[in-house]
C-alpha cells in the first residue's frame, strides 16, 4: 500500500479547523457518502472474489449452470457500484460546493471588518486570489479525504482479503518492495508544499498586475506601456507554468513509484504463481482471482499516492486561508461598547491629536473644535493632514494619541457603527460601483421611498442628466462608474449624502470635478444640506469656503490659524499667502 500523507503538525492543525468552522455541518450527509463508497469499494474485493468460480467451475470443470449465478452476481456488484457512485460523488459535490462558498463568503466579511492599513498592504489582486484560488483549492480536501478512507482503503483491505485467503505468499511478495516508497514519499509531499506555497504567492501577484492593468487602462494606453505591461504580466505567467509543471512533477512521481513496485509484485506473483500451478497446489481460478485483486488495487493504490500531493496544495492554501482569519483589526470598539448617542448636531472636539504613517508624523498635536450646526472649513497646503482628520474622525485611522469627542462623548468609547452612521461624506474621489444610478444613490436602502429620492437627485443635480437618459435611473453606472463623468459621478455622491441625513457632513473638495455653471447649483444644494448639520469642509480653492463660519488653517499636522475669511485675510500669514497666490493664478488663467 501507498504510505500515508506526511503532515505538518501545523497543517494538521489546519485540517481540523477546516473540519470544524465548515465541514462538520455537513457530516451527516458525509455519513451516508462514506457508506455509500464503503458499500462501492467493497464491490471490487466480491468481484475478484466471483472470478475464482467463474475460471474453475465454468471454464476448467464445465459446469454451464454456473454461467447464471456467477454472471448474475458480477452484474449485481456493478449495478450497486454505479448506483453508490453516483450518489456520493452528488452529495460529496454539495458538501464541497457549499463549503467553499461559505469559506467565500466568511472571508469577505471578515476582510471588510480589517483596517485600512491591510488593504495598503495587500494590493486587491492579492486578496482576490485568496477570497477565490485559496478557497477552491481546498474546497475538495474532504472529499479527497473521505473517498480515499471510505472508498479506496475499504476497496484495498477486501482486495488484500481475499488476496490473503487464496495464498499469504503470494501477497507478501505483491507488497514486499512497498517500503521503498516510505522515504520519497516523504521528500516528495514536503517539495509539493514548498511549490504549492511559491506557485499561491505568483498566483496572487497574477492577479494584482490584472487588476492594476484593467483599472489603469487609460493610463497604459495615453502613455504606450502595452508592451511594458505585457511583458511583465508574461514574466508572471511564465514563473507560474514553470511552478505548475514541477508541482505538477512532484504529484505524479509517487504514483509513478507506486506503478513500478506494483510492477516488481506482479512479477513475483507471476513467478511464485506459475510455479504453484505447476505443480497442481493452485487452480487456475485461484491465480485469476489473486491477480485480478491485485490488479484492482492497482488504480485505488494509485489515488491514494495522489491524494498525498493534493493534500499538501490543499494545506498550502489553507495556510493563507487562515492568515487572514487570523488577522484581527487594530481599530475596534470596547467590548460592550454603547452605541453614539446624537439628539442633533454634535459639537466636535479634536484634542492633542498625534498620528504618524511609516515613522512621518501627520498630525502634531492638533486641536480642533467644530461647533454644533455649523461648517468648519480645513485648508493649508498639500499634505498638511485635512483628509487625515476625516480619516480619524470615521475612525478609518487611529491616532497615536489624543482625545475625538463628539457630542462630549470619546469616539473612542461607541460602537463603530453608530460612529460611522452620523456621517455622511462626499469626497472629491466619488467611488461608484457596478450597479445602476439607483442602487449607487441607495446603497441597499429599501426604506426610501420614491419621491423622496426624487427630492434627492433633484437637489444634488443629478435629475439633469438622468432624465435624459433612455433608462434613467436605472443606466449603469459601469466599473468604477466609468459611464458617468467626474462631475456626474459627484453630483451622485452628493445624493447619497442628501438620502443618509446625518448629523455630521463631511466635505472633501466635494465639488472639485464641476463645472462653473454646476459648481455653482451643487453649492447651493450643499449649502441647503448643510444647514443644520455639524458639517466639516476640505477645500484648496479658498473661494469655496468664503461663507464658512469658521476656518482652522492646517500645515504641518497642527491648527496654525483658526477664523473666519475676512479676519484671516486681514491677519496675514498663510492663509492670506494661499488666497492671493489662487486669485493671481485666476487672473493669469
């Protein structure tokens, strides 16, 4: 027989957390598959079992009546083979299914619920690869695992027992030359997993220089990098094919192995065996039912090596499988975290906040308040940390140090649902997904009704170019919202704003991709949504935040000027530099 498949104690490990977070749900339909394949695999010891009456009574004695009964009975094993093999390889199917898209599914959630920080790490190739390629690789480690238990172990022992019963002899000369495979079994299964982790690793990388290819098409194109491209994803591709084929070589050498000791114990058998019937100490249809058991432990001893090579892939992605349900987020609320509690627009407090990105602070001890119900404008220059403190305050970001209260209670403190559900934000990046306008504006709301949504894309600008469109509402958006300009995509950002009615709005450059004329109109919508609300503003065309009633001037992490437009610009100093350096830039336009 095969040797057993030399396992890691990590991977082991591996295999029983597999077992119990997704397979055990499903083991009593894994019952009745490993009765089914026990009841199959039995059916090849019964039929080199039926030879020997075949051969004796049939062929050397004559005896026709035989003919019936031993037919009769070889038909019935193949008739119940085919039945339990259908049915287990339908349930083994499901079980497998159903597992790898629950693996899917808990993957994806569970990576939503990371930080940032790990999706900076990981580029969304990589991640893909492991939500997908991982999950299917290992989908059918159990199946794998219970045909070769339930079906070829159970097929071997009949074969070795009725191999056993015709002649000890014979058997101990089919497998006397198994122990040599004992120690290439071994250097085989762990360079299988060394190949199978190289060749997950490639395959991730794959995956990233597509997904960095098809989302920067445009680029490639206006600046002629296909060949470049092109070249490097072959380099990929190429180091994949050459993984494959020897992870590939290394699976197929024990079945090989496996083939050539079978060979040695044929030929020993065919010798001891001719010898014995020679002789007259065994009838002809002894030899044939000792050598047509030995024949059909061929193929199942022959699986059985695979299944080693298979498991060591298997192990190899579950490894990364279980990386990332290992990887806990950084930012989480207290357990028994209250929720935010808001009866209306919060004031926000921002005190000796630090924060640093690969050893660069960003913020330096800033201190803001935003007051209750009004806008709070951030400027300064590039870099200066005014998307950081919106990053903070979602806590998409976590300081080092300092204290975020929001209606006097510590963001710190709540739960980050209810945190990120007081705020609405519109960015100058307006991220659409592959879904129609409608379900971009309602983001999985069922709660909206229509003329309420129809208030919203009327307000936000968006009604001006929807109602021109065939479908309306109902247009994709396309990948990226790549059907929709800048503009449009912005305008259908704002709406999402407009529908949520939090609290608290924040405003990064929200209006930076419009035209004069919709700059203008979308202003005004903004300035109606803000109205009420604590809302915060990220703007570097000063003239945009004229009408702010309060400015907090930001450069090099910290609050350097706080007032409104005109005591600024009668204050002198940065703000007053940015604002005459933008009006001298408009003029020479």
């Amino acid at each position: 027989m095969a040797s057993p498949p030399v396992l890691s104690e990590t991977a082991r490990a591996l295999l029983g957390r597999l077992w119990r977070d997704y397979v055990r749900r499903h083991r009593v339909a894994l019952a009745v598959a490993g009765v089914l394949m026990l009841i199959e695999g039995s059916t090849l010891g019964l039929l080199s079992w039926m030879l020997q009456p075949m051969f004796d009574r049939v062929f050397v004695e004559g005896d026709g009546s035989a003919v019936w009964w031993v037919g009769g009975g070889i038909l019935g094993l193949f008739v119940i083979r085919a039945v339990t093999g259908v049915a287990q390889r339908i349930i083994l199917t499901r079980v497998a299914q159903l597992t790898s898209t629950r693996m899917q599914t808990d993957m994806l959630g569970h990576l939503m619920t990371l930080d940032p920080g790990y999706f900076q790490a990981n580029a969304p190739g990589v991640l893909i690869e492991k939500v997908q390629g991982d999950t299917m690789a290992v989908q059918n480690v159990w199946q794998l695992l219970i045909q070769g238990l339930g079906r070829d172990v159970v097929a071997l022992v009949s074969l070795s027992v009725v191999a056993l019963t015709i002649d000890a002899g014979w058997t101990l000369a089919a497998v006397i030359a198994v122990p040599l495979l004992i120690l290439p079994s071994v250097v085989l299964q762990k360079y299988v997993r060394k190949k199978s982790r190289s060749m997950r690793r490639t395959s991730m990388l794959r995956a990233t220089r597509l997904d960095e290819i098809f989302h920067g098409i445009a680029a490639v194109k206006l600046n002629g990098m296909e060949d470049y491209q092109l070249g490097r994803f072959r380099g990929v591709v190429d180091r994949i094919v050459h993984e494959q084929i020897r992870t590939q070589a290394g699976k197929a050498t024990l079945p090989g192995l496996i083939d050539i000791v079978t060979g040695l114990g044929f030929c020993g058998v065919l010798v001891l065996g001719g010898q014995d019937i020679l002789s007259g100490d065994k009838t002809v249809g002894e030899f044939m039912s000792f050598f047509t058991a030995m024949a059909l432990a061929f193929q199942p001893l022959r699986r059985l090596g695979g299944t080693a090579g298979v498991l060591q892939v298997a192990a190899a992605s579950l490894e990364n499988v279980y990386d990332v349900f290992d990887t806990r987020p950084a930012i989480a609320a207290p357990d028994g975290a209250p929720a935010l509690a808001l009866d209306g627009p919060p004031e926000i407090v921002l005190s000796d906040l630090y924060l640093a990105y690969d050893g660069r602070a960003v913020l330096d001890g800033l201190n803001l308040t935003a007051r209750a119900g009004q806008t709070t404008a951030l400027v300064g220059p590039s870099g200066a940390g005014k998307t950081t403190v919106f990053a903070v305050l979602t806590r998409l970001a976590e300081p080092l140090a300092g204290r975020v209260e929001i209606g006097g209670q510590d963001a710190h403190g709540v739960t980050l649902a209810s945190l990120r559900a007081a705020f609405s934000v519109v960015s100058q990046d307006a991220l659409l997904f592959d879904e129609t306008i409608r379900e971009n504006i309602l983001l999985g709301r069922t709660d909206i009704p229509e003329d309420r949504l129809r208030a919203a894309i009327v307000a936000a600008r968006v009604a001006d170019f929807t109602d021109t469109l065939p479908n309306g509402l109902d247009t994709l958006a396309g990948p990226r919202g790549s059907n929709l300009s800048g503009g449009q995509r912005q305008r259908v950002a704002i709406a999402r704003a407009i529908l949520r009615d939090t609290p608290i709005l924040l405003l990064d450059e929200a209006t930076s991709a419009l035209d004069a004329q919709s700059e203008k109109l979308v202003q005004e919508a903004l300035a109606e949504l803000s109205r009420g609300r604590t809302t915060l503003v990220i703007a570097h065309r000063l003239s945009t935040v004229r009408d702010a009633d309060h400015i907090a001037v930001l450069d090099a992490g910290r609050v350097v000027q706080e007032g409104t437009h005109d005591a600024l610009l009668e204050s002198g100093g940065i703000y007053a530099d940015l604002y005459r350096l933008q009006i001298d830039q408009a003029r020479s336009a």
